[in-house]
C-alpha cells in the first residue's frame, strides 16, 4: 500500500508540472499591448540565425510574437551568474551563503536584481522596437511613446517575474528542475513548427530527400552522443574503515563515488547564451542617429550567431563555466571531509587534504572533457550552415538541453521511487526485527 501511494504522490508531481507548464505555453500566447503583431512577426522572418533567434528558441516563440513572455527566463539566469561570480570574490557574499537561511537571502537578492534588469532589457526593446519596420514599411509599434515604452516594461517585468514563479512551483511542488523545464519546453514547443518548415521545404524542391536523410542522421547520432556522454561517469574506489556502533560491526567493504563526465551539464551554453546577448541588448539603447550606432551595429554584426569571433568566445564561455559551475555541484573538500567521517578513503591516498586534491585532479579532467564535448555539440549547427550548406532545424544547444533536461527529470523520479522504496523496506524490517532509526 505504502508503494502504491507513492507511486500516487510521484503521478501528483509529474501532472502538477505538465500543468504548470501548459499555463506558461498559455501565458506564451498574451500578447504585449501596442504591438502589430503581424508586421513584427514579417519582420523576425528575416532575423533567422541571429542572436534573436537565440532567444526566441529559448521563450518558445514569445520574442517572436513579443508576448508579456518575451523576455523569458533570462534575466533571472543572468542574475543568478551574476551573484554567483560575486559569492566567489566577494567573502561576505561566500559566508553569506554558507549559513542556514543564507541562500534564502542570496535567493531573495537575486529576484531584486532580475527586476532591475527586466527593467533595463524590457526598456532596451521597447526603444528599438520603436525604430523597427517591417520589410512592408509598415511600423511595429503603433503609437510610440514613453507611455508605450512603460507598459512594455512593467509588462515585460511582470511577465519574467510570472515565469520565474512557476519554474520555483515546478521545483519545489513538482518534479525536476523548474527552471530547465520551462527552457526545454519552450525548444520543444517549436518542434512541430520546424518539422512543417521541413516539409516545406521537401515539397517546394529547397530540400531533397538524401539531404533529409542526412540531416535525420546526423540528428539521431547528435541524440546518442549526448544520452552516452551524460550518462557517463567515472567510479572512484572508496574503502570504508571496520568500525564497532553498539556492538555491531560497520564498514569494511569497497564501494565508489560515481563523477559524472559532464558536471555542470546544461548550464554553460545556457550561461553562454545569456551574456551573448547583452552587445544586442546595449545597442537598442544607442540612437538611431548617433555615430555610435555604426560603432554597435558592427559589434553587433562580428557577434552574430555562427561567426568566427562568436563561436570562440562562446567556446570559451562555454569552458569558464563548465569549470565554474563544477565546483558549484562538485565541493571536493566537503566530498573529502565527508568520506573522512564515515571511515571511508580512496586507496593510495591520504584521507583530508591530499583526497581533496585527488578529487580536484578527476573533477579538472573530466570538466575538460565535458567542455569540449558541450562545445562540439553547440557549435555542430553553426558548421552544418556555414560550410555544408545544410538546413538543420534544432541548434546544437537546444539538441543539449532537451536530451540533457529530459535525462535529468527521469532520473529524479527514479531517485524519488528508489528512495521510497528503500525508506519502505527500513520500516518493514524495523518494525519486525525492533531495529530502531539512528
């Protein structure tokens, strides 16, 4: 019975989150007041491949339709790196969110910094969308104006405040990763829109058939590279001491502490992402007419999606927080003084400090490798375009993040009914054999 209701409670979370979801495909729909939509959406079929088209993919169309959604998860990501570069150099900050309730305040002062920059962001397009027209002439605002450029941002606040508030509800009452699900489900949500373009395209003569195949299997082995990357972990052996605990004997067996390959999984080109777009954001705040337009407008043209200098430095983004964010998940020194505890060492090395550094050795090898293989998979789109001339409907990141999100939720429902489980079977041995809980 006890398993049956579990398994009851786990369908409550996964229709609580499929729930809150299908209100932010919903929310998705609203459209920002003062807006043509029409000419604004000629407008982004123009903007393909650019840094727009980035975000848009990551809204799941809200940008495109700029809808009170548009702005998305953003800026709450943006100021989530943001504090968390700041817990490392500065040590207030790092004691901060070393106490009880010191992430909750950390948490607290990262929503403030998300309205600040919803502020800035929402002002930024509402002052370029002033300036935009369609390829038909026609404006894409209807009456431009501070009145307009207020809505818009209180509008476009509201709405990255809503989505932020329904990612923290998934995590917490549903399962998985709240904000990462919004995310997948924004790619997933353009998915069958990117297979009506396909058809289209096969049917207008654009695209033949063996380049179709071509690009299926390229998709399918992107899909089994990433599921056998992820999945992939190194085992570190960990002997546990003999110790006596009320006269029974405790440990002596070797076990191993699992390390995945790819630590910091989908959140580099995430990271990534967010901060290439702040020279885009910044230009929309430049006059039209200033000489420092040209000045951003070729920043903003050296920076466009699949050009040499954007894909090193999203490379190299990508590498800083692949190490960064490793030692967020990854903390080797409480690993180290854990195992310490417990009676447990790595054979060969000392336990405390020299286990420490063992570990920082594994965890710098395998972020490497991960980097680099979160590298190729975001940068494999970027080549198919720009030297084989291929269409290819998903990018490399959101190829990433829906495999890598997907694996994820599956394996905390899988956790949530082992974990069940096991607590299930304590209580049915304890409760025949009078073993009581330490």
């Amino acid at each position: 019975m006890t398993t049956l209701s579990k398994l009851e409670e786990l369908k409550k979370k996964v229709f609580f989150t499929i729930l809150m979801l299908g209100v932010y495909r919903v929310a998705t729909q609203v459209p920002t007041p003062g807006i043509d939509g029409a000419a604004l959406q000629s407008f982004f079929q123009g903007m393909k491949g650019s840094i727009f088209s980035v975000f848009n993919t990551f809204s799941g169309g809200a940008l495109e339709r700029f809808s009170v959604l548009a702005l998305g998860i953003m800026p709450y990501i943006t100021s989530s790196i943001i504090f968390s570069l700041l817990s490392y150099s500065i040590p207030a900050l790092g004691e901060l969110q070393k106490e009880g309730d010191g992430h909750k305040k950390i948490a607290q002062y990262t929503r403030y910094a998300t309205v600040l920059l919803c502020f800035f962001q929402g002002y930024g397009l509402s002052v370029g969308l002033e300036s935009i027209k369609s390829p038909n002439g026609l404006p894409v605002v209807i009456d431009p104006g501070y009145a307009f450029r207020f809505l818009t941002v209180i509008s476009l606040t509201a709405g990255t405040m809503f989505v932020m508030w329904l990612g923290e509800q998934i995590t917490e009452r549903g399962i998985g990763n709240g904000i990462s699900l919004i995310i997948f489900a924004g790619i997933a949500a353009g998915i069958p829109r990117g297979l009506g373009d396909t058809l289209n395209l096969l049917q207008n003569g654009e695209l033949n058939a063996v380049t179709l195949l071509a690009v299926l299997a390229i998709m399918l082995a992107s899909f089994w590279f990433i599921i056998y990357v992820e999945r992939g972990f190194r085992k570190v052996p960990v002997q546990y001491a003999k110790r006596v605990v009320n006269n029974r004997v405790f440990g002596g067996q070797s076990s191993h502490l699992p390390i995945k390959v790819n630590i910091s999984g989908v959140m580099p080109p995430i990271f990534a992402s967010a901060l290439l777009g702040f020279p885009t954001t910044i230009s929309q705040f430049v006059p039209q007419n200033s000489p420092a337009k040209v000045y951003f407008s070729q920043i903003e043209q050296l920076f466009y999606p699949g050009r040499m200098l954007y894909n090193l430095t999203f490379i190299a983004l990508i590498v800083f927080f692949a190490y960064f964010y490793s030692t967020i998940q990854f903390k080797t020194e409480d690993v180290s003084e854990s195992l310490k505890k417990n009676g447990g060492f790595i054979p060969g090395i000392r336990p405390g400090e020299q286990t420490a550094q063992f570990l920082d050795n594994v965890v710098n090898r395998l972020t490497l490798v991960g980097a680099i293989y979160v590298s190729a998979i975001c940068l494999l789109p970027a080549v198919l375009f720009n030297y084989a001339k291929v269409p290819f409907y998903f990018g490399g990141t959101s190829l990433l993040i829906l495999v890598g999100v997907a694996i994820d939720t599956m394996a905390q429902a899988e956790s949530f009914m082992i974990s069940q489980r096991l607590d299930t079977a304590y209580k049915v041995k304890g409760k025949y054999s009078g073993a009581k809980r330490f």
